[in-house]
C-alpha cells in the first residue's frame, strides 16, 4: 500500500492537483491525502473533516509503515497505510 500511495503522489505530482487516498476519522468526516505539494520542501497536501464541516488543513508525508501527518493547528499523527483507500480520477483502485 505504502509503494501505491507514494507511486501515485509522484506520478500525479506532474499535473493538477487531487486526491490520492481517503481515510475514515473518528470525527465522523474522512482524512484527504493529496499530491498537491506543500509550501514546504518535502510533503503533500492533507486535510480532514467532521461532522460540523469544520476543516484542518496539513503536511503529510510517507513513513516507513505510516503516513505522518503534521496538521497546521499544531498536532501531529500517524496513520497505518491499511487504513486508506487509494483513488484513481475518483474511482477507488
């Protein structure tokens, strides 16, 4: 999983910007791995929702056997790979 998340930031990387992955939250609201890169030198776009449509923006990056995440309210967090479900132009690979 973690070959096809990576794969699929690089290969994407060469257009326009969209989702890669999603994730379930405990919040009620998925977690959105992007290949848009961050204002950083390393790391792509994230961002997670719940509920009450409130919205955390983020920095992920690929880890040995987790996606780290650094989300701009201050918090950090790793994610298992098995946990996301790749998407292809929308449709679930």
């Amino acid at each position: 999983m973690k070959k096809l998340i990576c794969t699929l930031a690089l290969i994407s990387s060469f257009s326009y910007a969209d989702t890669i992955a999603t994730a379930k939250n405990g919040g009620g609201g998925s977690i959105v791995l992007t290949n848009n890169k961050c204002n950083q030198k390393e790391g792509f776009v994230a961002y997670t929702n719940d509920t009450t449509g409130k919205t955390t923006l983020g920095c992920w990056f690929p880890e040995d056997s987790f996606v780290f995440v650094v989300w701009n309210d201050g918090d950090v967090r790793t994610y298992p790979y098995g946990i996301f479900t790749t998407v292809n132009k929308g449709k679930s690979l």
